[in-house]
C-alpha cells in the first residue's frame, strides 16, 4: 500500500468516526429540533389548521359542483389535506413495515 493510499485510508475512517459521533442524539443535540420539529407538526395537524382544511374541502366542492372549480384542482386539494394530516400516520407505516 503507498503512502498516498493510507493517508486516503487514515482520512477516510477519521471521517467516518467524526461522522459517527455526530449522529449520537447527546452529540449532535437532537433535543431542542427535536421539540421544533413536533411544534412544527402540531402546527400542521392542529385544531385550527383541521378547521382550515374543513373549510377548503367545502370550498373546492360547492366550487366544482357550480363550474367554478374543475374536478382535478379538487382532488388534488383534498389529496394534498390527505398527505398533510395523514403524514405521521404514513411514517409510522412504513417504519413498522421496515422494522419487521
């Protein structure tokens, strides 16, 4: 093995053990973004954003009942409501899928 290589090598496994320790939660702090990102998501599926999202189904239909609205702006309204409420629903299919 030249010289050239081990260095390559050397640089490699520091930057994975730098890597590694960055990814432990007491490491890389995972605990305020951890809070945010579940005030984020309470913000996204709270009480007022359903009542939001309520009022826009209703919107989009009356609209697309009167002509007003085509049908695929609808669909794509109440599918993207869909997304959005049921997003953690969706994760925690999929992580327990993977898990198994």
């Amino acid at each position: 093995m030249s010289k050239s290589q081990e260095t390559a090598l050397i640089k490699l496994f520091f930057g994975l053990c730098v890597t590694a320790a960055l990814l432990l939660p007491e490491t890389a702090l995972a605990a305020p973004w951890d809070s945010t990102a579940t005030k984020i998501l309470d913000i996204f599926t709270g009480g007022l954003t359903r009542t939001f999202a309520i009022i826009a189904v209703i919107a989009s239909g009356i609209a697309a009942i009167a002509g007003k609205l085509s049908w695929d702006w609808t669909i794509k309204i109440v599918v993207g409501i869909v997304l959005i409420f049921g997003s953690a629903s969706i994760v925690d299919y999929v992580i327990a899928g993977a898990s198994a």
